[in-house]
C-alpha cells in the first residue's frame, strides 16, 4: 500500500511531533487543554523552571502551530489550538488502521 500523506502533512506532522517531544512542552500543553486561556505567569507558576526556558518552550510551541497568544493589558495570554491536535490524531489513527500486524505481534498474543 502507498503512504497517501502529502510531503506538506509530512513536514506538519513532524514539526509536530518535534514540538511535542520535551516533557516540559508536553506539561504546557497539558495544562492548557484543561482551560480555556491561561496567563503567562500561570504558566511560568506551573513548572520549575525559569521563566526564559518556558518562554523559550512557549515559543516552539507557538511556531509549531500548537499555542496562539494574546496580549492582555500588560501579560500574555495562551491557549491551545485544537487543529494541530486533532490532525496529529487523526493521522496516527490512520496509520494504526492501515498497519497490517507485525509477525512478532501475533506471536506475542
């Protein structure tokens, strides 16, 4: 069977994924998906580390599509953007659909 994801899918499920691949970014978003917005220093409260490597973190998120933000009066506000989620989703349920089973699976079962 021939892959049917496009080169541009391709590059967007891997900067994806790269965004995804820090523990840390994988908290930011986390406690986004559970609220609607979140201010900049809720961010920064929630994790031990200092406020430039959350930035820096932020921003990769940011450029990955994942976060958008908002200034309000003097802070930042963030949250999460559901259609790069769902996209990683939804290709990585088509490929476990189309994935025939490997030989060492069905031993294993």
């Amino acid at each position: 069977m021939v892959d049917t994801i496009t080169d541009l899918d391709a590059r967007r499920l891997a900067s994806i994924s790269r965004a995804l691949s820090h523990p840390a970014r994988v908290r930011i978003v986390r406690l986004l998906a559970a609220q609607a917005e979140c201010s900049g220093s809720e961010v920064f409260a929630e994790l031990p580390l200092a406020q430039s490597t959350v930035s820096e973190h932020l921003r990769v998120l940011r450029e990955a599509g994942l976060v958008a933000s908002h200034p309000v009066g003097t802070s930042m506000v963030y949250c999460l953007n559901r259609e790069p989620l769902e996209g990683l989703l939804g290709s990585v349920a088509a490929m476990i659909a189309n994935m025939p089973a490997c030989e060492s699976e069905e031993g294993e079962r």
